[in-house]
C-alpha cells in the first residue's frame, strides 16, 4: 500500500511524479531542484543559494508527514559540476543535526531547468 504525500511547502511537480511516496514506514522523496514553491522559479545564485532551497523543499515535504530532516537514512546527489562538492557540503551539512545519512554523489552533465543541483532521499519513520 502506497500514499502520496504532498505539500504545499514545496514545488509542485512537473511531470508525472509525486513529491514523495509512503509505503509502510519509508519516505520515497523525488529529486528536488531548487525551485522556490512561491514563485515557481529556479532560485538565483550559486551552488550554496541552490543547495539551500533544495534542502528546504526536501524539509517542507518531510514535514508534511510530521518528520524532520534526522529521519533521513539514504540521500541521492547530483551535481553538475564536482568542483562545487566542498560548497555543497557545508550547506548539506548544516541540515543533519545528529548522524548524517547515507550518501550517494554523482557528477552529471545536465538537470531539468539547468539548475546545479538535485537531490532525492529515503526517510525512515
């Protein structure tokens, strides 16, 4: 059995996917990009400024189903460019108060609405 779960906190999607997907005690979050839910516009800056929203959106879905960012077991990366790993980091970090979770990053060469960035995760209730 699978439920979806929305917020209204995070950017809607755009193609055929939900915000995330519960199935028994497992949060499935689909890749966030750093679009402002307010605007529906890809933030300005750099990596540190497209870190951050990405983070927030990935927080705001979480808490829909009343979880925080240290219910976060596994977290998937994409980045478009490898030199923005440290900068990535240090934002990354600043989310994960206690144990970070497992981590996989990645190099690609191209994300939706060019941003620098992408990440999906597995949250455990």
């Amino acid at each position: 059995m699978k439920e979806v779960v929305f917020s209204e906190r995070a950017p809607k999607p755009i193609g055929p996917y939900s915000q995330a997907i519960k199935s028994s005690s497992l949060i499935f979050v689909s890749g966030q990009i750093p679009v402002d839910p307010n605007t529906n516009n890809v933030v300005s800056g750099g990596i540190r400024e497209q870190t951050k929203q990405v983070m927030e959106n990935i927080k705001a879905i979480l808490e829909a189903k009343g979880l925080s960012m240290d219910n976060v077991v596994m977290a998937f990366v994409y980045l478009k460019n490898m030199n923005d790993f440290p900068a990535f980091n240090e934002v990354y970090s600043s989310y994960f108060s206690k144990e970070p979770p497992a981590r996989v990053t990645v190099e690609v060469s191209r994300l939706p609405k060019d941003v620098l960035i992408e990440v999906a995760c597995i949250a455990s209730e």
